[in-house]
C-alpha cells in the first residue's frame, strides 16, 4: 500500500466555454462554496469556443476567495515557459497564493500548427516540457542573483534576469502517461496528474506509481515528495453503474478512500460543470476525508 500521505485536495474540471462567460464565475463560486480546493479549467488556445484559460484564471481569481485555481493542463506548446513562468507567479501574487501550475507536453498537434506552434514528436514534447521545468522554476528562484541560462534543444533563456518570486511555493503537476513521462514526473515534477478517460483502468495507477517511484529515487528525491492526483469522470444516482465511480455520494467516498490506500491518491478533481453535481461532490469530499482520516489514526494507534 503506497503511503504518500498528502492531504487530501478536492477539485473541478470546468470547460472554458463562451457560450455563457458569467456563468463560469457562478460555477466556480458554487465550487468554492461546495468546499473545493480547486477549480481547475481546460487549455486549448486553438479552441475558438473557449475563453483563453489565462485570461479568465485572472478574472476569477479577483471574485473568489478561498479556492485555488490552475489550467488542466497548460498547453505548453503555445505557452512558452519563460512567460509562462512570470505570468503564473503574478496571479499568484494577485491571488494571495492561490495559482497552481498543471502542465502538459501538448497533444491535437494539427491545431497547435495552425496556431503558429511547432509541431513535435511524442520524445521532442516531452524533452520540451523538461527544459520547460528549469526555465520555469529557475526564474521563479528570485533570491539567486545569477541570470538564468537555459541552453535547450526547444528553449533556450540567455540570461534571463529571475523573479518574481510567487507568493508560495507553486507545484508543477504534469499530466502524462508514458513510461518516459512518468519517468520525468519522478525526476523532477511535484505532483502526477492524469486523467481516469485516458486510462485502462486502475492498473494503470500501479505501474505509473511504480515507474514514478523508481526514477524519484534515481534523482536523490524521495517519492514521498510527489503528490498523485486524478482527474475523474462518474455519475451520481443511486445505482451502480459501469463506471468505476457511481452511486450516491456515499459509494463515491468509500471508493475514493479505498483508492486513496490502495494507490496514494490524494487528490481528486471531477469533470463536472454542473452546479448540483459540484454540490454533491462538496458532500463526497467532506466525507472521503472523515473515511481517510479515520482509517489513518487506527492505522497509527491513535484516536
């Protein structure tokens, strides 16, 4: 049984539609008040039918208070991290430390080209994202005076002056499934973040788990340090469905315990934009840390 032993985080995946922008400020309201972490939103720049991602994490973060907000996840591709880098430490500023920082190598690569972005292969994507993560975290080391260079084969940064310094220390999650991704997020990212729709099933938990670990301890990092996360889909009723997570919110929080023990799941982020659904996952939340916490002091002998 992993034993991680994160704190629990429960977060949204909310679509950036257009359609109707102010009530994408109700939502993440009504997922503040539900007593979710995190509202998180999709990044496809390409996407004519969405709101750029950044520009509305800024707007809502001035109308809300308490939940932290991050993309799901930034499209690297069309976001270069230098950039990047300055604008997430800003918000983060803005925010009071509410900003986190999900990544992703970049996928629909036809619709990236056509932005203006370089199409790259699978191993090129994800050597981008790597030299991403120096670039990222070395000018958000605003203490260290030296200019920061960074000679990569995709990103190059010829001395760079640092800073500014975010208002907490930001968790890069990268949201990937390959063996040679899963590797990276054991080297050098803070957080795995993939998705339950791109997934074979809960297998896919273990050996990502067992590839993470393994490369965190070539690194000289202890696995502990890395946070598991799952972006997940399901139903609420009262049946059970084909889907891994179905039933009342009760069931709901009885899987996510037993997922939290068997795979060292700490976070959750549900792909939900409806506002009743948001409320019941609040309830499932509330109930999956009562269940985890529980589990947790029997298992130390203490009450």
């Amino acid at each position: 049984m992993p034993d991680y032993q994160h704190d629990l985080l429960f977060g949204a995946l909310l679509t950036p539609s257009s359609a109707a922008p102010q009530q994408l400020v109700e939502v993440t309201r009504t997922a503040e008040a539900a007593g979710l972490d995190l509202a998180a939103f999709q990044d496809h720049p390409y996407q004519p039918g969405f709101l750029d991602t950044w520009t509305l994490l800024s707007y809502l973060a001035a109308r809300t208070d308490r939940i932290h907000l991050a993309p799901s996840v930034a499209n690297l591709p069309l976001r270069p991290p230098a950039v990047l880098a300055r604008a997430a430490a800003s918000l983060d500023l803005l925010s009071g430390g509410r900003f986190e920082l999900a990544l992703g190598a970049g996928a629909f690569w036809d619709a990236i080209a056509a932005m203006g972005g370089r199409r790259l292969s699978g191993g090129q994507a994800l050597t981008a994202v790597s030299e991403a993560l120096d670039i990222i975290r070395g000018l958000w080391d605003a203490d260290n005076r030296e200019r920061l260079a960074v000679d990569g084969t995709h990103y190059q940064v010829k001395g760079a002056r640092r800073g500014p310094a975010p208002a907490h220390d930001i968790p890069i999650w990268l949201g990937v499934l390959g063996p040679r991704a899963l590797r990276l997020a054991g080297a050098k990212a803070d957080g795995w973040m993939p998705s339950d729709y791109y997934m074979s099933g809960p297998a896919d938990l273990t050996r990502g788990n067992a590839i993470i670990d393994e490369a965190a301890e070539e690194a000289g990092r202890s696995p502990r340090e890395i946070r598991r996360l799952l972006n997940i889909t399901g139903s609420f009723g009262q049946g059970r469905g084909e889907r891994t997570l179905s039933g009342p919110p009760g069931r709901w929080a009885e899987q996510l315990a037993a997922m939290t023990f068997e795979y060292g799941t700490s976070a959750y982020v549900l792909a939900a934009d409806d506002p009743k659904a948001l409320l019941e996952w609040g309830d499932v939340a509330a109930a999956t840390r009562e269940l985890v916490a529980r589990e947790r002091s029997a298992a130390s002998g203490t009450r």
